[in-house]
C-alpha cells in the first residue's frame, strides 16, 4: 500500500518536473511546493528521478560547450577572408555612391541568412529588416513593388509564411562547400538574369566584433537609374566627370560594372554573414552551457536533499520500529 | 609625383603601394598612365599590367575587372590577379598546352567560350613570366 502510494508521488512529481521551464526554476515557490505535497508520501521525489534529469543537463552541457568550440574555429577561419574582402567594395561606393533613399519602381530585397539555427536572433532582425524595407517602399506609390531574393533556410522559413507572392529565388546550402568569389558570382548572375530590378538592396548582418553584429542594407544600383542620379548631380555628379573607355559604350562599360559591383558587394556579405552567424552562435551556445550549469547546480542541491530526507526517514521508520519492539 | 596603385581581389588586397607609371590592359587596347592623368573608368581585359617601380618594370597577370583611375590614385579591381615572379614557368606552359588542346576538342558553344577563355588565363601568364626575363 505504501509502496503504491509512493509510486503514484513519484509518478505525480514526475510530470511535474518534465515541462518545467528555465526560468521557473528561479522562483523559490518551487521547492516547498515540491516538498509540500503530498501529506501520504514521506519520500517526495525519488532520487533516481533527479539523477536522470541531471544525467541529461550534463549532457547537454558537454554539448553545447562543443558547439561553441567549433562555432569558434569557424568564426576564425571566416574573419580572415572577411576583412580581406572588405577592401572590395569600397571602390564602388567611392565611384558609384550607396544611395539608399534613391526612388525606384522595382525594389529587390536579397535577404542573407544561415541554414542552421541556434545562432541567436540575427536572422530574426534580417527578417525583421526585409519586411520593413518592403512595407517602407509599398507606402509610398502604388507603382512601386518589392521582390524578395533569398538566401538560407531560416529567412525562407518566416518569409514563406507570410510573403509567398513576392518572393522570385530561393536559395539554400550556401556554405555546404567554404565560400569563395567564382560561386558568389555564378549565384549573382543567377539572379541578375532572372529578376528585373532598378534597385537591389543586401539585407546582412555586418560583423562589428565577437559579440556585435548590426544589421544593414547595402544598395546597388541598376546602371540606369545611376545614369540618372548621376545626371541630376549630387553626390553622383562627378560620375560623369569620368572618361569612360575599354569598350563600345559608356552604357555597356556601366552594365558591366553594376554587375560586377553586385557580384562583390554579395561576396562580402555573404561573409559578413557568415562571420555574424558563427559569432552569434558562440554566444548562444556560451550563455546556454552557462545556463546548463546553473541548473545543474541547483539539481544536485535538491538531490542532496533528497538524499538526505530519504535516509532520514529510513532511520525514523528503524528507530520507531526498534522503540515499538522494546517498549 | 606618384601614383598610389591599389590592385584588390575578392580574397585580398593584391598591391599597395606609390608607383611612377602603368601600363595597363584594356579591353581597346593598352594604355600607359602617368601622373597627374585625366580621370578615367575603365573595363580590365585578360592581360598584363605593367608596373614601374623606381625604374624596374614589374610584371602581374590579372583576370579581368575594372580601373578608375583620378587624383593620382589608381584602383584597378579584378576577378584574380598573379605576379610574374609568383608564376612557375614550367607549370604555366603546362597549362597552356592542356588550355590549347581543350580548344581543340571542345564541342558547342558553351564550352569554346570556356576553353577561350582559359586559353587567354593561361597564355597571359606565360606572358607576364616572359616579360620578366
């Protein structure tokens, strides 16, 4: 009968534990309703439920901490190519400008994600980004549309959702082979051939340093549109300025170097990206073991408590069982 | 009066430093720029630049790409570039031949173009080892 009773505390505490959040655990009401309960069973929880849980939270504590090891090592291999390229396309905007307010029918947003997840909220903020660029260009004429160019499986995931008619390419499993220039330029050109565009704007997380990524938008400019920005002056003005040579046209010359602005200005953010991405992960991961140790701590003190009312009451059950024999 | 030459790459910054005069590649020919030239943009063809560097001429092979030259300050961005001292001999003749031959049997249009252009790769760093010696 006792024994029943026991298994059935047992089972009762059992399902309370599992779904237990975190942050629960903080709050102190925890423990004494885990001990009050249950005027029947003396032992409350069993020691082997408490074992179990933490077995697993070790676990994932070796787990995580790995993770943010490799999360580390790919974070240094990717800052090296990174800072290598950013000499890249500064030419660019120091020839062309990075006019972001310039006014133009047809907007696409190439949005950089990662494939893999716990990295963080960086692809959450990209997202967050792209939607609001879209919504910013519909206000303002009706004339005017938006297009999403996808890169990684998480901003397909929450774009798919709620964008699916304006979404043109989706592309996945970039970083399956290490990134470099001739496969960022082929995926250029992909999309250069198959979406129109008057302005593309990069939507990535820029590494500022291990714990710092500020997302950002980067505009290129489809050669027309920079024909004519460059003829009303402004900060384009001394375009023209320029004697353009080495082929038929001064139009084909600034096709070519569009594209080939596209094609870097990709690269460096796909690594920027990249970079971000590790980065965010090694602090999710850091502050995940951390958190997994925290647990672990207060495990082992409820365990040792528990531990210790059960021998305690094995010793009140002896004695009195002792005591009712003599006396 | 100097120009200051920057050559970068996707992977790197190629070249850095002042020099006294280019000569360039472009896709309508070469050109020589000397200090205090006009401002110009231009298109980078397959081919060598020249540079010279208290009057010793050096030798790089680059891939295609762009040039803006203005204020003394040349920027010339390409897809790859090599110096002629970096270029093997041997293995650049190599290629060269193996670039030749594929001409030679390649089939439809896609793959004339690539074996054009690897042909030009190959022969413009024969070039820049030649120029050298």
């Amino acid at each position: 009968m006792a024994m029943a009773a026991l298994r059935r505390e047992g089972r009762r505490f059992a399902s309370l534990i599992s779904p237990r959040p975190i942050t629960a655990v903080r709050s102190s009401p925890l423990y004494p309703t885990l001990e009050d309960e249950g005027p029947l069973g003396l032992r409350h929880i069993s020691t082997q439920v408490v074992r179990n849980r933490m077995k697993s939270v070790k676990n994932i504590q070796k787990i995580t901490k790995a993770m943010k090891m490799v999360a580390a090592s790919k974070l240094r291999a990717i800052q090296t190519k990174t800072e290598n390229s950013r000499g890249l396309w500064q030419p660019f905007t120091a020839l062309l400008g990075d006019l972001p307010s310039a006014d133009v029918k047809k907007n696409v947003v190439v949005t950089i994600s990662s494939d893999k997840g716990l990295c963080g909220g960086i692809n959450s903020t990209s997202v967050k980004i792209s939607k609001g660029l879209h919504k910013l260009n519909s206000a303002t004429g009706p004339e005017k549309e938006t297009k999403y160019v996808i890169l990684g499986e998480k901003a397909k995931a929450q774009l798919v959702r709620d964008s699916k008619k304006d979404i043109e390419l989706i592309i996945t499993e970039l970083q399956k082979n290490p990134l470099n220039y001739t496969q960022v330029s082929v995926l250029a050109d992909e999309i250069l051939k198959n979406v129109e565009y008057d302005a593309l704007r990069i939507v990535f997380n820029k590494f500022q340093s291990v714990v710092s990524f500020v997302p950002t938008v980067s505009t290129v400019l489809s050669p027309e549109i920079v024909e004519r920005e460059a003829e009303s002056g402004g900060k384009l003005g001394d375009l023209d300025s320029y004697e353009v040579e080495g082929g038929e046209t001064k139009g084909e010359i600034l096709q070519n170097l569009a594209e080939f602005q596209f094609s870097c200005t990709m690269f460096n953010a796909v690594l920027e990206n990249a970079c971000s991405e590790q980065g965010a992960r090694m602090s999710a991961m850091d502050s995940s073991s951390r958190n997994a140790g925290d647990m672990l701590d207060r495990l082992t003190l409820t365990y040792n408590r528990t531990r210790q009312a059960s021998i305690t009451t094995e010793l009140i059950e002896i004695i009195s069982g002792a005591s009712a024999l003599e006396g | 009066m100097t120009l200051n030459l920057c050559v970068l790459t996707p992977n790197r910054i190629f070249w850095d430093s002042k020099v006294k005069e280019i000569i360039l590649s472009t896709n309508s020919g070469q050109i020589g720029i000397l200090p205090n030239h006009a401002p110009i943009a231009t298109a980078v063809d397959i081919g060598i630049l020249r540079i010279c560097l208290n009057d010793q001429w050096l030798t790089m092979a680059l891939i295609g790409g762009f040039a803006r030259i203005g204020n003394n300050e040349i920027t010339i961005l390409v897809n790859d570039a090599e110096k002629g001292s970096d270029i093997d001999p041997q293995e650049a003749q190599q290629a060269l031949e193996i670039a030749e031959a594929n001409l030679r049997k390649a089939e439809g249009k896609r793959q004339t173009i690539e074996a054009n252009l690897a042909l030009r790769r190959a022969r413009t760093r024969v070039e820049a080892i030649n120029v050298i010696s």
